[in-house]
C-alpha cells in the first residue's frame, strides 16, 4: 500500500509555504535598495538587514504557530536545546546573500521542517525569480503548484553546477563527459534546480550548513534525486554540529557516475 501524507505534515507544509512567502515578501523591500551589510564568520561571510529582517518575520510565523517545535537559523544564535526536539524549523532566511546584495535574483527562503533528522516538510521561494518549490514526505514536489522531477536519461554530457576546481575531484576520462554550469550563488537553489530537471547535479565544497541544505534535500528526494555525502550517504540533520563534509547530489541517472569516478580529497575522512 503506497503511504501518503499524514495530516500533520501537510498542516507543516502550508505553515512553511506562507511563512517563506512572507519573509520573500520582507526580504524584496530591501532587493536593490543598498540595504547594510555586516561581515561575520571573521569577515568571510556577509549579512545584511534584509537578512534579519526575514528571520524575524519566519521566527514570529513559524515558532508562535509551533511553539513544540526547536529552532536553527542561520540568523540566530544556535541552542544546543534544539538536540532535545524531535521536530524542527531548518530555516536561511535569505539563500544566497551576495548574489541578494549585488542585486542579483538568484537567492531565496529556504524553510523546512526536520523530523528525527531528516526533513519532511519544505519550502523554497525565490521572489526575484517568481518561483516557488515545495515538498512533503511521502507527496509531490511542485514549483508554482505543477509536479517537478529530476532529469532523465540523456545521451548529451551530464550537467554539474559546481566550482571549477571541484571538478579536479573527478577521473580525468569521465571529467570529459561533464558539461560544467557556471556558478549558482545560492546552494538550495541550485540543488532545486536539479529537482526541476534543469542541470543534473552538483558538487558541494565542505562547509555547507544544515539550513543551506535541508529544504532543497527533501525537494530533490521527492523529485526521484539524492543529497549525499561522498561515501554515499544521505544527511543527518540536527545533530551537534550543522557543518557537513564534501557533498554530491543529482539525478538518479547522474549521480551514481559521479561519485564512482570521485577521486576523494585528502580532506574526507572516511
């Protein structure tokens, strides 16, 4: 018997559409306004006042509606007491911060919820791009209310939105198979965009973070995709630490190739 959504996750899903639709709508009265910025991260990574702004509007929608429910964000001090809940809000208000700062559209609200570690509900919305993708477990996967899925197969090069020296990691011979796509600011957009059948995969630098990650994981599962680590292992959400390692992610077709022909980095320890 095919399962479908329970009541509950659907009730989750709703919540985390029109809080990320709200904090899009927040977030594009700063959109090529100049708004500040501030360096964190020791001067590595920007923010800027659309970036709180959209935090405190997800955290007024969101926590109030489920105040059983733990919080991460990218723009709120972190709390280990988030370990003892079950169900959590995942959630970067703004995806994709520079490209938002330089005025460029490819950014977006990444919501989701994560239960027992791995998300079940989801939502991303790119306001500049008038795009909309959501998610539940055991549902569809839409973008702007039609199903989506990943790519097929196709007898054309697989397309790998990545860094250029990402690509380094793979054998030589299958490296000439691979058509690189130029560089997508934001992470969870780019992992939608292999969901909505537009590249095929990705390779992701370490040092991503749980809310870059765990909206656009649930989209890409739904799709018939995977986000896996290196060794080929979907991701853990909620633990300790929210930093992961090297990642892949792609279609069904594409992703088994790339990580048979890997040549793992020193800095995987597997």
């Amino acid at each position: 018997m095919t399962s479908a959504p329970t009541n509950e996750r659907l009730a989750d899903l709703a919540l985390v559409a029109k809080a990320a639709r709200s904090a899009g709508e927040i977030a594009m009265t700063f959109f090529g306004q100049s708004p500040d910025v501030w360096w964190k991260n020791e001067g590595s990574s920007p923010v800027s006042a659309a970036d709180f702004a959209a935090n405190d509007r997800l955290s007024d929608i969101l926590r109030s509606a489920r105040p059983d429910y733990g919080w991460l964000s990218e723009e709120t001090d972190d709390d280990s007491a988030r370990l003892g809940y079950e169900t959590l809000f995942v959630v970067d208000p703004i995806d994709g911060t520079r490209a938002f700062i330089g005025a460029k559209k490819t950014w977006c609200v990444s919501v989701a919820v994560v239960h027992r570690g791995r998300p079940v509900a989801a939502a991303l919305y790119a306001p500049a791009l008038d795009e909309e993708f959501l998610a539940v477990a055991d549902g569809a996967v839409t973008r702007n209310g039609s199903p989506i899925s990943v790519a097929g197969p196709s007898a054309g090069p697989t397309r790998v939105a990545t860094a250029t020296d990402m690509l380094d990691l793979l054998d030589p011979a299958y490296r000439e198979t691979v058509e690189r796509v130029p560089h997508i600011p934001s992470l969870a957009y780019r992992l939608a965009l292999i969901a909505d059948g537009r590249i095929d995969a990705t390779l992701v630098k370490k040092n991503s973070h749980d809310w870059d990650l765990a909206a656009a994981d649930l989209l890409l599962e739904r799709a018939g995709g995977q986000l896996v680590d290196f060794r080929g292992e979907p991701l853990q959400y909620n633990r300790a630490e929210v930093v992961q390692d090297h990642l892949c992610a792609g279609s069904a077709t594409a992703l088994p190739g790339l990580l048979q022909h890997l040549r793992v980095p020193r800095a995987v320890d597997l």
